[in-house]
C-alpha cells in the first residue's frame, strides 16, 4: 500500500531524481494525511477496527512496510483518538508520544473516523528542532483553512496548543524575537492555499536582545470587504466554503509598530510605542509570496509576504488613510504591537481591543505611499507627517476619570502641526490654544535605531531637565493640586517617558494658575496706574505705573508666546522678571 520511505529529507532530494514519478508515490507519509473525495477521514485504514476498540490511555502501532518499525501511533485520550504519523523514521515503540520535530498529529475529535485538526511540525534542516509548524483546521472532515508559523530565529519556539489547536492564548506563543505567523484559507476547487485574515505577522528582533523591535501585521482580505466586514478577525468567514469573490484578495489593512524607547522592559516584555495603522485596496501580489517546501504536506505552496520583506512592504504600503499611535504613558505591552483604534477617525479593519488612554493618536485623511515622520521643537514630539489632526486622551491616572485632552492641528496643511489646544479641566473649552509661525519642525529617517537614539538620548533627558526647571519657577508664582499629584508621580517613576509625560501635564496646569496670577496683578496694575491727580508730581508718577504696568502685561504676552512656541528656558527667564517686578 505505501513505499518504504522513512525521512522527509530524503523525500526532498528523490524529489529531483525521480521527476517523473507521482509526487503520491514519492512521500509516503503524505498518504495517511491525503483526503479521500474531498474529505479527510480515518475509516477507510485497516487498522480502524482496532481503533474503534481503544480505551483512553491506550494505543497502538502500525509498521505500514513490515519493517519491524512503527511509522503510525495510534492512541485514544478522553474523546479524541489521535493518530501520530513518523514523518522521520525515529519512532520506537517504547514512546509515549511522537516528537516535536518532523511529526504529524492528525486528531479526531469525537473518534468518528472523521479529521478535525492536523497539527504539522517541519524541521528542514534536519537537527531534530522543528522550523515550521501548522495547524489544519478542518469542518466535517473538509480543510477549511491552517496557520502556518516559519521559525526565523531557529529557537524550536513557535505555537502554543489545547487540545491540537491554537490556544488563544498569545502571550504563551513566541511573539519575541524573529518570527514569522500567517493564516491561510484552503481553496477546495482550486486544491490551493489563498493568503486570508492574518498573513502574515512579522516579528523582528533588530538588537538581538531576545525581544521584538518592530511588528507588522498584514490583513489579506477579499477587496472591499473592509467597508462591511472585519475578515481579519472574524472566524465565520474563516469557516465558510470558497466563494469566487473571497478569492479577489487585497491588502486592505497594514499594522506597523516600532519600540523606539526600547528600555529594558524586565517587567514587560512587549513594548511597541510607536505606529502606523493603515487602509486601503493594494491586490495581494508580492516577490516570493509563493512559498513551497517540498516537507509540506500538500498542498505544499502557501502565500505570505515573506519575512525579510514585510517592513518594506509596510512602509511604502499605498494607504488610503493613516492613523498613528504613540504610547505617552508607557504602558503598551501588547505583543500585536501598537495601533488605531475604533474611535472619532475610523481606519477599517484596524484590530482590537484598544488602548484609549494617554495614548497619541494622528490622523492623516490623504492617500499617501510612504511613512515619514518628523520631529517638533514646540513639543519635543515625534509626528506623522502629513497628519491634519491629533489628540491626547488624559486619563486614568491614579485612578482619575478623564483628566482633559490636549489636541494637535495642522491649520495650513504643510504637513506640520502649527496649533495645539490644551482643556485639562474637561470642561471642553481650552484653558490655552497656541498657534506657532515656525513649527521647528525637521524631518527624521524611520529608522529604529536612529530614532531611539535621538529620541531616548536627547530628546527625553532634554525635555525632564527643561520641565523641571521652568516647573520650579512656576511654583514661585503658582499652585495646583493636580499638578502636586502628577509631581508626585513622576518622582517615583521609572520610565523616563512617563515622567516626562506626567512633567509635561503638571507644566500645563502650573502655567495656566500662573498666567492667571500674572493677569491679576496686570488688571491691578492697570487700575492703579489710571488713577488721575490734578497735582504734576502725582501725575508724573502716574505715568511711570502705566508705563510699568504695560511693561508688565507686555511682558505677560512675551511669556505666554515663549511658552506657547516652546521656548522654555526663555520662558522661564521672562517668568523670573515678571515676579521680580514690582
């Protein structure tokens, strides 16, 4: 019934000797897995009958060429019967269970002679440690669609599993370091793989530290979809039988995520600060999506955007709109990354669940077929370029409700944000909105290294310092609860980003209680200096108030505009004569 045909490698190379031979006949342990009519089932093998019979614990083996060697396990659990089929000759009878390297589990959930998962390990290189591993998903016996995981970083490591399918539990699975993972739909009529939901995510370890530095997530999705559906997530589509329009498969949704701070994140493994969320209807067809490994069990070709291309396929993706995302409380520890969300600007097909608070969000409404992003003097940000709009949530902050939102705007479309609106009383008016002339803007590579660099070892140690010392001279003029709590805060913190972010909120609510002391002693001023007298001398002083007190409210517009273009350490001198004055 079948050739004798140990090891898989083996089956590889006869691969180019034996052309003309069927591929069936070449690999053997293809035969057990191969559908019959369509369906996988397990009641047509001659050792069926004693299948039927097992109890749970027990098992069987089977020597298919009578070579005194088992190729098969068979074994009953509590409801499955689960056959292990020796792709690479190293089973003994004395096993308990097949290994993790070059096996296959085929598993019948109610031990009906019908398949309902396969899980697959592919070790390719031959040292007993798998590098692909997938997971068959089957409906009634018929093979719906599979997950597929290519093992780049070559650690063994790939999913973890209950009962013969993916857990759901990512956070066991390894999202470190470089790793490849995609979803795959069968299609039936077609005896083919269509890349669908998922396809892929790319992990990628740039420092070699053991964790991931960038994400990308690819939705492949039928085109159009995304105005109705979320196919990237939604399972019922996942199940159903081929249609001719789910083969029209575009990328409809690109995820791409960077850990700029990249600090060491012990308590946290995941870390994604930065990223791009974007949609649009670019056809599926990329160099080398086409995958075949010969080890594979049929059909042995998948459809993925290979690994080594993936981020360069995410930043000059043709994007109909962008969102972008940054972590300004450092609190991000999805393993997905960081990404839009389903709130005020709706980017399709963006993901979930979200992150809401102190967390950037910008959005750009143009088409655009590149990811550039620049950095504010006025804010000591990093921005989307191209962005119309942008806002900050603040909130939950020692247990606080809404705190207030500070938003960003690009009032004449250069690209760069010009106007920032700060309402940290949610009372929904703006305690100061300034405008800038010059945005201090210049542009910055999207590099990761480059940008942590310019951004953990100038741009974070800059901004506490300058946060800190202007903040000490408010003080003198100024006091706020909530700024004392943020204070508070920040001193205990241990992310620098987090600091700066809480630094930054309790600046904003000092300076306003100081302009506000400051614009009370003006009108103070103002009322004494227009005090009449008929006297000269009287009158000659009175002149000297008005003119000092309009030196003074002179003065009071030259630190709010400072401050506003974030000109701190100028602002903080402006602030010092302002008190000193008399």
């Amino acid at each position: 019934m079948l050739v004798s045909m140990h090891m898989r490698t083996l089956a590889a190379a006869l691969l180019l000797l034996c052309a003309a031979v069927p591929l069936a006949a070449q690999q053997w342990w293809e035969t057990v897995t191969a559908p019959t009519n369509g369906k996988l089932v397990l009641t047509g093998f001659k050792w069926w009958p004693k299948a039927q019979k097992l109890k749970p614990g027990e098992k069987f083996f089977v020597d298919l060429n009578k070579d005194r060697k088992p190729e098969l396990m068979v074994r009953r659990e509590e409801k499955n019967l689960v056959v292990i089929v020796d792709d690479d000759g190293d089973m003994k009878r004395s096993d308990s269970d097949g290994d993790k390297d070059s096996d296959c589990y085929v598993v019948d959930y109610n031990a009906d002679g019908v398949v309902d998962r396969m899980v697959d390990y592919i070790d390719n290189n031959g040292d007993n440690v798998p590098d692909e591993m997938e997971i068959r998903y089957y409906q009634n016996g018929e093979l719906r669609y599979a997950w597929f995981w290519e093992d780049i970083d070559k650690d063994g490591k790939m999913w973890d599993l209950e009962n013969y399918q993916y857990s759901a539990k990512p956070y066991k699975c390894d999202m470190l370091g470089d790793n490849l993972f995609y979803l795959n739909k069968y299609d039936a009529p077609r005896d083919a793989w269509i890349p669908f939901s998922e396809c892929p995510f790319a992990f990628y370890d740039t420092d070699g530290d053991g964790r991931t530095e960038m994400v990308v997530r690819v939705s492949a999705s039928p085109i159009g979809s995304d105005k109705e559906h979320d196919y990237a997530n939604n399972y019922k589509f996942m199940w159903a039988p081929m249609e001719d329009y789910m083969r029209n498969i575009g990328n409809v949704n690109v995820r791409l995520s960077y850990s700029i701070k990249n600090a060491d994140t012990a308590k946290r493994q995941y870390a994604a600060d930065m990223g791009f969320t974007m949609n649009g209807e670019a056809p599926y067809q990329y160099p080398d999506q086409a995958y075949t490994n010969p080890k594979r069990r049929a059909p042995k070709t998948v459809q993925r955007i290979p690994w080594n291309k993936a981020v360069d396929v995410a930043v000059r993706y043709p994007a109909r709109q962008t969102g972008y995302t940054w972590d300004e409380y450092d609190d991000n520890d999805r393993w997905e990354g960081i990404f839009w969300m389903w709130e005020r600007r709706i980017v399709p097909n963006t993901g979930g669940p979200n992150l809401k608070w102190n967390k950037r969000r910008e959005y750009d409404k143009d088409p655009s077929s590149e990811r550039k992003v620049y950095y504010s003097g006025v804010d000591r940000r990093i921005h989307l370029f191209g962005a119309e709009e942008g806002w900050i949530e603040v909130g939950q902050i020692r247990g606080s409700g809404k705190i207030g939102e500070v938003r960003m705007l690009d009032t004449d479309g250069n690209g760069y944000f010009d106007t920032w609106e700060y309402d940290l009383d949610n009372d929904g008016v703006p305690e100061r909105t300034t405008t800038v002339r010059d945005e201090k803007a210049r542009m910055l590579p999207l590099d990761e290294k480059q940008l942590h660099d310019l951004y953990t070892r100038e741009v974070l140690p800059a901004a506490i310092a300058e946060n800190e010392r202007l903040i000490g001279k408010l003080k003198t003029l100024a006091e706020d609860e909530q700024a004392a709590v943020f204070l508070v805060l920040a001193k205990d913190c241990d992310s620098p980003e987090r600091q700066r972010y809480l630094l930054d909120l309790a600046r904003e609510k000092l300076f306003a209680k100081a302009l506000n002391e400051l614009d009370r002693r003006s009108k103070a001023q103002e009322a004494n200096s227009n005090m009449s007298n008929s006297r000269s001398t009287q009158h000659l002083e009175n002149q000297k108030r008005s003119a000092a007190w309009w030196e003074f409210t002179r003065g009071i517009q030259d630190f709010r505009g400072a401050y506003g273009a974030g000109d701190y350490a100028r602002a903080g001198q402006l602030l010092e004569r302002l008190v000193a004055s008399k």
